[in-house]
C-alpha cells in the first residue's frame, strides 16, 4: 500500500509537484499518466526515496520514507526511466548486484536471481555483457533489477519506451502478471498501454492531479457526444434531410464518396442519446440502405487531452487575466503621473 | 557494504582505469627504483615510496576518484543505488574501500622491489611495511578528495582536474604562508618511510580523511533535497 499524503515538491521557485495526494491499495495497479514535464518522474522519484519532498509525507506499507528510509526502500522495487545499468557487467551480475544491494539474503540469493531471469525471459543472455544488448534485452534487464529481491510494491518509470510492438506486449503482459502479485505504479504517456493494463488512472499535469479514475469511466465522463459512421447507398440523395427527421441528430456530414455507389456519413448526436435504433427504423422508409453502421469509440486518448487541456485553458485564462489587469494598473499609474506633471508644470508657468 | 566494495573494485578492471592506475604508479616506483636504488647502489627503499606518494598519487587519485560518483549521476545509475535500502555512507565508504583495493594491488605488486633488494643485500622489512601502511593511509586522503569532487559534477573531467588542482596546489600554498602546511597531505608521511609509525602523521590523515569523506556524505544527502 502506497500512501501520498499533501506531497510538494518544489526547486527554488519552480513546484514540479503541487500538493498531490492518493493512495494505491495492495496489489493494485495503478498509471501515472501526463504529459511531458506533468511531474510523473518526480512523484516516482520521491515514492522511491530518490528526491526528498519538501511538504507533505509518504508512507510505503507504513514506513514513511524519510523516518524509516530504510525500510521504505526495501518494499520497492524501481525501474527508472532511461534504464541505467552498469554496461560493463553481465546480465547475471548485474542482477546479482541489485540483489546484493536490495539485501538479499546470501543463501537465497543465486534461487532468486534465477528467478527473476526466467521471469523476464534473460536466462539465455544472462552471460553475456550488458553493453552489447539491444535495447529490448536493456529493458528487461533494468526490469529484473526492480523485481529481484521479491519487493511488494513496484515502480515502473516509463518501462515500453523504444521497445517494437511485440517487446511492448511482451512487458505490457509482464506487468499484468506482476500486478496479481504486487503493488504497480506504472507511469507512461502511451495511453492504450495504461488502459490495457492498469485499474485506477491517475492524471498529473503540470505536477497537478487532474482525474482519478478507471479508463472506461474517464473515457465516458469526457465523452461530450456520440459519433457514429454509416454507410450508405443514397440513389435518392435524400441524406440531407434526415437531420430534419431525426431532431436528436446534431449535424451530418459526408466524409467520403466511394467507388462503389456508397457513400460514408459522420452522424454526431448528444452523448447521453443513442441514434442507431431510429437509423435503422427510419433510413429504410426514404429508400436509403444501410451497408455499414460503427459507432466511433472515445478513446482515453481524447479524455486525457481533455483534462489537460481544460486545466491548462483555465490556467491560461487566469494568467492573462492577472497579466492584463497588471498592464491596466501600470497604464492608469503612468497616465496619473503624466496628469501630476502636467498640473505641476501648469503650475510653474 | 560488501556488495559495492567488490563491484568498484570489479569495475576497475572491467575497465582499462584500473590496470592505468596500477600502471602508473607502478611506473613512477619503477623510476624513482632506479634513482634512488639502482643509481646509488642504496638498499634503501623507504624514498621511494615517498616520492611515489608524492607524484604517483596526483595523478592516480584523480584517475581512480573521477568515475566513482560522476558517471552514476551521468548515467542515471545513481538512482539504482540511491533507492536502494543502503545508506549513503555505506554507499560511500564502500567505495572508497573499492578505490583502496586497486591502491593495495599496486602496493602488493611493489613487494618485488624489495625482492629485488633484499637478493643482493640483507634488508628490514619494517621500513617497507610501514611505508606501505602510510601508504595506504595517503591514498585514502587522496581519494577522498577526489570522492568529494566527484560527487559535487556529473562530469568526470571536471572532477578530476578539481582533484589535481588541490593535490597540486596544497604542495605550493605552504611556500605563501605555513597555515596551510596542514592541507598538504604529503607532510603527513614523513616518517613511515623511514619505519616510524608516528601518532601525530596517522592522526593527521586520519582526520583528513574524515573530513573529506564527511564532506561527501554531506553533498550526497543534501542532493536527496535539492536534486
């Protein structure tokens, strides 16, 4: 169990993370999800023990990880971004080094590291020297390292990035296996992966938590209406006044004319009001058959630039209301002054 | 403790810097073999750890220093250790042991000198012991000053000349005013050569020692903040 309680972070004047708090329950997994710069690296780094927050306090399983550091740190396993490792050590050795640094015990140590390489699928490159991997093979290497020593709570900083597709799914797969054991916060900005593989989704931007919640509910709290592509064959050319017909409809319109006579309309209704039933009733009587009917699916990709663009928009607001209401200030005094002089000259004369 | 001790100490010769280090100073004993041995025809070995002392350690200290906390931070491997449940100043005495072993090695290997000497003429072996032992205790100094600047850049240059700057510097600023007699760590092996084991030189590197590495724990928690 992870708890954040009121954590800021701040470097001289700049607060990468603002006052962020959540808790992750025993073996749930759990992404961290923002945009470049949100402060996705620094609450990990700070969870981990890395960076020290300047307010607030987090607890890992019940140690506070500035009182008990040590017992903090022997809960979590990390996988930094960027994947450091040591490039002149072998595989095994590398493994067996974070072992070493993670505590394990000596007798169960050599059990252990072979474990965790089968676990990762390294066992057959585990002799050979870290330098020459590829960068798939790093990854899982920096990732055994973070799972070596049997740690209950995991932390994956961005672990897909520069991986091809199969080694993507191939790691997506670990951390859901990982999940059923342990407590994962993975972080990322490849949303699908977040969505396929966590429960919860936290939002962060501009070191701000902008949602909580599950995938499927964020993808429908953001949902403002309903898409639906259709296909039809028109010998009339009677689409266009269907609109009319169906007042739930809010706008129609053609996306392309194919070569066969059909062609595709996007028909956009209000979220809460589901059209399909009533095409399908009524399309039929104006002579208009229906090849094709697909209801466009919100992705979590549009909820997640929702949310942070919505943030950012009021932020914005706010700022260039303050800026311009400065500038008013500023063009008042000065006018002031002009008017003091003025009079003062006047007075002279 | 044990864990980063040995993979420095692997580390130094997984790469080429431990066998340079070795080398050099193995050279610069070669050298000064000769000078002080050879060309004199003296069975008198305890100059020539002096002067090895005195030269082999400006440029080996930086050498063997300049990687230890630089490249972690560079590389982002310091995150690994620094996560760890291993308390910075284990992480930092661990490899400063690491460091001692390369210095060890080389001490061991200069144990043919006195092979040398001892098959024409019989000779003590104290005076070689303590040197060794002084020896030892200067490099410590030395390396501390490097773990300190290694720990205050992430770039190993920079680390480095910083360790060459103050080793240099401390033999000259005696010369300006005696205040800062105490900074240079070479007067504080002046009898172990010659078979004393003198309280006030071990005090002296001693406390040298501690305050360097004092220093680097200090800079290496104080990152944990304001990192």
């Amino acid at each position: 169990m992870i708890e954040v309680k009121n954590v800021t972070k701040k470097y001289g004047n700049f607060t990468a993370v603002n006052n962020i708090s959540f808790t992750v329950k025993d073996g749930e997994v759990v992404g961290l999800l923002g945009p470049n710069g949100a402060g996705k690296s620094t609450t990990m780094n700070m969870i981990t023990g890395f960076i020290e927050q300047s307010e607030g306090t987090i607890e890992i399983n019940g140690y506070d990880t500035i009182k008990k550091t040590k017992k903090a740190k022997k809960q979590i396993g990390y996988m930094p971004e960027n994947v450091p490792l040591y490039p002149e050590l072998t595989v095994k050795e590398f493994v067996t080094y974070m072992a070493e640094l993670k505590l394990v015990a000596r007798a169960k140590r050599k059990e252990n590291v072979q474990e965790v390489l089968k676990e990762t699928g390294l066992e057959e490159v585990q002799n050979k020297i870290i330098k020459n991997l590829s960068r798939g093979y790093k990854q899982r290497v920096s990732m055994a390292g973070a799972l070596v020593g049997n740690p209950e709570v995991l932390i994956l900083d961005e672990p897909t990035v520069g991986l091809d597709p199969k080694q993507i799914i191939e790691i997506r797969n670990l951390i859901k296996n990982l999940g059923k054991k342990h407590t994962v916060i993975v972080s990322s900005h490849i949303l699908s992966e977040i969505s396929q593989v966590c429960e919860r989704v936290i939002i962060l931007n501009k070191g701000k938590i902008v949602a909580v919640d599950t995938p499927a509910n964020l993808e429908e709290k953001t949902k403002e209406q309903n898409i639906l592509y259709l296909t039809v064959e028109d010998p009339e050319e009677k689409m266009a006044s269907i609109q009319s017909k169906i007042k739930d409809i809010k706008e129609i319109s053609m996306v392309k004319d194919n070569e066969d006579g059909t062609k595709q309309y996007k028909v956009v209704s209000e979220a809460q009001k589901d059209v399909r039933k009533t095409l399908f009733e009524i399309l039929p009587k104006e002579g208009i058959t229906i090849f094709e009917l697909k209801k466009a699916e919100a992705s979590l990709e549009d909820a997640f630039i929702k949310l942070v663009e919505t943030t950012e928009d009021k932020k914005e607001k706010q700022e260039t209301k303050k800026k311009k209401e400065k500038v008013n200030k500023q063009e008042k005094e000065q006018k002031n002054k002009e008017k003091e002089e003025n009079k003062n000259k006047g007075g002279k004369k | 403790m044990w864990a980063i001790i040995k993979k420095e100490f692997k580390s130094y010769f997984l790469s080429p810097i431990g066998y340079v280090v070795v080398g050099i100073l193995l050279l610069v004993c070669s050298i000064f073999f000769y000078l002080t041995s050879v060309q004199t025809m003296s069975v008198d070995l305890s100059s020539l750890y002096y002067y090895v002392a005195l030269y082999g350690l400006i440029i080996a200290a930086p050498i063997l220093t300049m990687r230890m906390f630089a490249e972690e931070r560079k590389t982002g491997t310091e995150q690994l250790l620094l996560t760890s449940p291993i308390s910075i100043t284990k992480i930092v005495l661990g490899k400063l042991i690491g460091a001692l072993g390369v210095i060890i090695i080389t001490l061991l290997i200069s144990f043919g000198y006195y092979a040398i000497v001892s098959f024409f003429a019989k000779t003590s072996i104290i005076p070689v012991l303590t040197s060794m032992l002084g020896f030892i205790l200067i490099s410590t100094a030395a390396i501390s000053v490097g773990m300190l600047a290694s720990s205050i850049t992430e770039n190993q240059i920079i680390s480095a000349v910083i360790t060459i700057a103050f080793l240099l510097m401390s033999l000259f600023l005696e010369n300006i005013s005696t205040i800062f007699s105490k900074l240079s760590i070479i007067n504080f092996y002046n009898k172990f050569p010659s078979g004393i084991v003198s309280l006030t030189e071990v005090a002296g590197l001693v406390s040298f020692s501690f305050v360097f590495i004092a220093l680097t724990i200090l800079v290496m928690n104080r990152r944990r903040v304001s990192h």
